[in-house]
C-alpha cells in the first residue's frame, strides 16, 4: 500500500509552512488557506482548520533502511526528539524490523522518521531531506478498532500488520503504507503527551494498482 496524498487540518499555516521549508527541508506551496509538502512521493497538505481546533495528528516518513543513525543526527540538530520515560529518544523494533526517532511539527503533530530493514532501499553519502522518502503511516483513531480493521481489510484487499488484531492498537498495511487504528484518547508514544483523537483526514492510497480514499470523521472509504 501506498500513501500518495495526506490532508490535515492545522490552526496556523504560515507556522507549518515555515516548519516544513525550512526545519525539514521539503518543497512548499503555500496560500492563504492551503499549504502543500512534497514528502518524497506523498503530498501532504495542510488545510485551515475551522474555528476551535485544538487537535494534532501521528504521521510518520519512510527513509532508506541504512540511514537511521545519520538522520537521527540530522533531525536532532534541528529540534528536540521525543523520549520515553527512560530517557530513550530511539526505538528499534523486533517485529516491525525497524528502526524509529519521534519528534514534533510546530503544530504538535507527531512525527516520525522510521527505517524499514526489510525494504531494499539503502543509499550512501549523509541524510538530508532528500532522503524522506514518503509517508507511511498516518494514524486513524476510532472507538471500535476491531470493526474499523476488519472494514479496511476487506474493502481494501490488505491484511493487519506484523500482529493480530488488537482493540486497542492494530496497524493494516505493509512495510511502504500503513493505516495505524488506535484506541480513541491513547497516547502516541513515545511519551508524547498527545492524544489521539478523532479529527478530520483525508488519505489516499493505492493498493495494487487501484486507487482508494478514506476520509473522516466518521470515515468513509472510497473507490476512486
């Protein structure tokens, strides 16, 4: 699965823009009520979001499997990570063979650059933003994760990831896009005070040729 176009809301686009262009780097194409990133292959777009929101997202960015070391580096130079309660600001996982830093966008968003060891993707030289090579994962949270996983497997022809489903946290996808069901109100780790809740997204991918949006809340999923 592909994740070819993230959209989100944000309470301040001038702040984002600044962020992106110059923090991470990435093309910008900014006006007044609409700011679009190209993250690699992914555009991200922010939208303005209407009066009251308070809300942030977890989004997280492929990068080549052998540069995790290089762009820990380059992003921590740049603005603090995210640690644990230990004090541990990166994260390698057995299962997901993968490796993850955590940090944070102006608007609270939480982001994530992750190496995939099982993707055939390692570049030389040093990391820069170049190197970010889509979104992978965006975070859909629901009151029913169960339901909500079982819906985009059957409808989009994927399958729960590296785990079985769980009711309160169940990745669907594979190692280039991932849809992340949380619980409503967990807590995005690691340890980033940031709840997730329920705001407005629109996400398209494609699966096998086949081009699919799912877009909420509620979330609706469509062919397109």
């Amino acid at each position: 699965m592909n994740i070819i176009y993230l959209e989100l809301s944000t309470r301040d686009l001038v702040a984002q823009r600044d962020f992106y262009s110059h923090v991470l780097a990435l093309p910008v194409d900014a006006s007044a009520d609409i700011l679009r990133v190209q993250a690699g292959k992914t555009q991200l777009v922010f939208t303005q979001a209407d009066h009251g929101f308070d809300g942030a997202y977890h989004f997280a960015f492929n990068i080549p499997e052998n540069q995790f070391r290089n762009a820990r580096q380059w992003i921590s130079s740049r603005l603090p990570l995210l640690s644990d309660t230990d004090g541990n600001d990166g994260f390698a996982s057995e299962s997901w063979n993968s490796s993850s830093v955590y940090f944070k966008d102006v608007a609270g968003n939480v982001l994530e650059f992750i190496a995939r060891h099982n993707l055939k993707n390692a570049v030389e030289g040093d990391f820069d933003s170049a190197q970010i090579l889509n979104v992978s994962e965006i975070g859909l949270p629901s009151e029913d994760v169960i339901s909500f996983a079982n819906q985009l497997c059957s409808e989009l022809n994927v399958s729960v990831f590296k785990q079985e489903p769980a009711s309160t946290f169940t990745p669907v996808g594979d190692d280039e896009g991932l849809l992340i069901l949380p619980i409503k109100n967990r807590i995005w780790i690691p340890n980033s005070g940031v709840a997730a809740k329920l705001w407005p997204v629109r996400v398209k991918v494609t699966v096998n040729g086949k081009l699919w949006e799912v877009r909420g809340v509620p979330y609706e999923i469509n062919s397109r």
